[in-house]
C-alpha cells in the first residue's frame, strides 16, 4: 500500500467515523452517559516489555 492508498484510507476512515459518531449523538440526549460505554468497546491494548 502506497502512501497515497494509505492517506486515502485514513480519511475514508475518519469520515466514516465521523458519520457514526454524529448518528449515535443524535439518538440520545445523555451524552456523558454514552461516553462512559465507550471505553467497553474499545478495550485498552496493553503492552508489555520482554522484562
């Protein structure tokens, strides 16, 4: 994948995201509760050192 393929892609991405985050703001007016879940979608990548 080229450079160019890949800032293609990122920004398909981004706008992607953006659209989904916008539909999903709208369908609830409790947004602080909704940022909360956040975090169970997308768990936490933890690195570890070869120590």
């Amino acid at each position: 994948m080229t450079d160019e393929e890949f800032e293609s892609f990122m920004k398909k991405a981004q706008a992607f995201y953006d659209t989904q985050a916008n539909e999903s703001s709208e369908e609830t007016d409790d947004s602080s509760s909704s940022d909360d879940s956040d975090d169970d979608d997308f768990p936490s990548i933890e690195v570890h050192s070869g120590d």
